[in-house]
C-alpha cells in the first residue's frame, strides 16, 4: 500500500482534510464528517504536489475564480459508488438534481434510496459536488458537511439566492 499523504487546508466552511498519492485526490473531509475515512499507518502528513494542487483549486472556487476542477482524482469504493460519484461530476456549477433524476441518470430509476446512500459516502465533496443534490421538492437535505454548509456552496455558486437563510 502506497503512501496517503494529507494536510489540513483552511476553508471558509471551517478546516478541511485533503488526502491523496501519486494516483490522485482521494479525500476532501469536512471538520466534523459523518463517515469519516479511517486513518492507518500509510498515512502522512506532508506535502504532494496534487495536495498543492487541490489547495490552490479549492481557494479559487472559493474566492468565485473557478467553476470546474482539474485534478486528477483517485475516490475508493465500490463500482456502484464510484459510477454515482463520477456522475455527480456531470451536474453543472450553479445546477441542482434531485435524488431521483441522479439515479435515473446511473441508469438505475428505482434506485434512489442506494444513489442517496452512495451520494452521501462521496469522499470528495465540493470536487465531485454532491451539495448539488437536493430533494424532489428542492428542499436541502443530508450533506457530510451539514446542511448551512450545503447551504453556503449553493449559494456561492448562485443556486440558491444569498439573502434566502434556511437557518435563521
């Protein structure tokens, strides 16, 4: 098993968790994950050029300079996890899909509950954006990363208006 190098980057949704090796990014956590990774002795904290790479990505999208991300990517799980992941990738910045339109375009329509599930073990958010996905009725629902936050990148990518608060 290859080395996982990880560094913490700051974020104005709070600290992030980017990890990945040669193969590409394999993580971006929020500060308090739902599924967090599980960490072993192939990890270490350091430098990586595709960390120096996802740092610098991630503060343009942030900072309203970028819309699409280019790097090379390495998510583990299954083939139907990644098929959802890879799908999400499709969704386009400032677009929103419901549960049941990302499972009817996995080719699986009957399949929401599962497409939710692998939706939510995404373990690289905001890259492959999974805060695009919303509920049938447009309401915002579970996000790894809660739902203010859910509700911060939708609004940074103008999906949703700025002054709407869901939370107050």
């Amino acid at each position: 098993m290859s080395v996982l190098f990880y560094r913490y980057i700051d974020s104005p949704v709070g600290p992030l968790l980017v990890a990945g090796d040669d193969e590409g990014l394999q993580l971006i956590e929020f500060h308090a994950p739902r599924h967090p990774m599980r960490r072993g002795e192939h990890w270490r904290e350091g430098d990586h050029p595709v960390l120096r790479q996802a740092q610098m990505q991630l503060g343009e999208y942030f900072s309203g300079k970028r819309r699409h991300f280019a790097l090379p990517l390495a998510p583990q799980g299954t083939d139907f996890q990644r098929e959802v992941w890879w799908e999400l990738a499709s969704i386009p910045f400032g677009g929103t899909v419901s549960y049941a339109e990302l499972a009817q375009r996995v080719g699986r329509p009957t399949a929401t509950r599962a497409v939710g599930a692998a939706n939510g073990r995404n373990p690289l958010p905001i890259v492959l954006p999974c805060h695009r996905v919303i509920g049938a009725d447009g309401s915002l629902t579970g996000f790894g990363g809660g739902l203010p936050t859910k509700q911060f990148l939708l609004q940074l990518e103008g999906a949703l208006p700025r002054e709407v608060d869901l939370f107050a």
